[in-house]
C-alpha cells in the first residue's frame, strides 16, 4: 500500500440515500432492490475515484479469473479501436453484465453521474445500455439503427478474457452460475 499499487477505498456512509425508502422495482423484493442500488452506487464511486488514475478504466470484479497476458491484448485492442474507431464509448471484454468493461478515463465522469442520476431504478449494465441509446440513438429513427449505433461504440473484444467464477453473491441466497461462452483461457 505505501508504493501507492493497492488503495483501499471506502464511500461515506453519506454518500448512500436511505435504503429502506427505495421504490420498488421490477417486482423484486426490497432485499434485491437495496443490494442492486448499493452495487450501483458503489460502481459509480469507484469509477469517480479512479477515473484521474490512470488512462483507461476497467471495470471487473474480485471472482473472476483471466486470460494470461489480458493486459497487453487489452492495451493493444484499445490503441487500434481508438485509431480506427475515435468514438468508442466501452471495449467489452465479456459477455457477463458489467465485468471486464474498459472506458476512457476521460468519459468515466459522464457516465458515473449516469449511473448516480439513475442508480435506484435498474441494474448497472441495463443502464450501460441506456447509456449508450441516450448517447447514439435517435427516437425518430428505426431501432435497427439504434442497435447498429449501440454497437458502433461498445464493441465486443472475442475471445472473452475474463470469466466468472464465483457462485455465491452477494446478493443473500443468489446462486450466479452464468458463464461466459466466448472464454479461453
């Protein structure tokens, strides 16, 4: 920790609303909607933090495990989809929710107050995608352009280099057994 490699980081408690005051969504039970909101809110902070550290974020989670040499084919894809591709919004480097997603540092702020203007109404990665209509789509426009748009700026890195493996969530009794189909190791 003193090199400065590892920091800890820890949101006041005031940077959550009142957890039991949260409207409920999708028709699932408070306990869901709190630990989504909270992982929302926590996604958001720490994308705030990080996003003056370093030239890109990415964003994984502490149970999955990775292609050896992800760095490099990571640094590598995004140089050549910022030459051919300037507008690029996310890399995806897995088909699984909000895991292995890289953003310019430059464009965390924007999208981490989306999350914050929208963090008690859906999960994270459907509000990466709303992220990406607001962005790109045009509402007078086929949804077939829409989703062509969406596509031009999250573009999808395969093989998957990230795969999750933990089971348990946080989430009290969910089982996560989703696995990434494009992953090799």
């Amino acid at each position: 920790m003193e090199s400065g490699l590892l920091e800890i980081v820890v949101p006041p408690a005031s940077f959550y609303p009142n957890m039991q005051s949260l409207p409920l969504t999708f028709g699932d039970p408070v306990e869901r909607v709190q630990w989504r909101t909270k992982q929302n809110l926590d996604y958001a902070f720490m994308m705030l933090y990080a996003s003056q550290k370093a030239r890109y974020y990415l964003q994984i989670e502490d149970d999955v495990i990775s292609t050896p040499g992800f760095p490099s084919r990571i640094l590598t894809f995004a140089e050549q989809k910022s030459m051919s591709n300037p507008n690029w919004i996310c890399l995806e480097f897995s088909a699984l929710g909000f895991i292995g997603k890289l953003f310019r540092s430059s464009d965390v702020p924007t999208l981490a107050n989306f999350f914050l203007m929208f963090y008690k109404d859906k999960p994270i990665d459907w509000l990466l995608d709303h992220f990406y209509f607001v962005k790109v789509c045009n509402p007078e426009k086929d949804m077939k352009i829409c989703k062509k748009e969406k596509d031009s700026v999250s573009i999808r890195y395969k093989p998957s280099l990230f795969q999750h493996v933990g089971q348990h969530s946080s989430l009290r009794g969910k089982i996560q057994k989703l696995k990434d189909k494009d992953f090799k190791k």
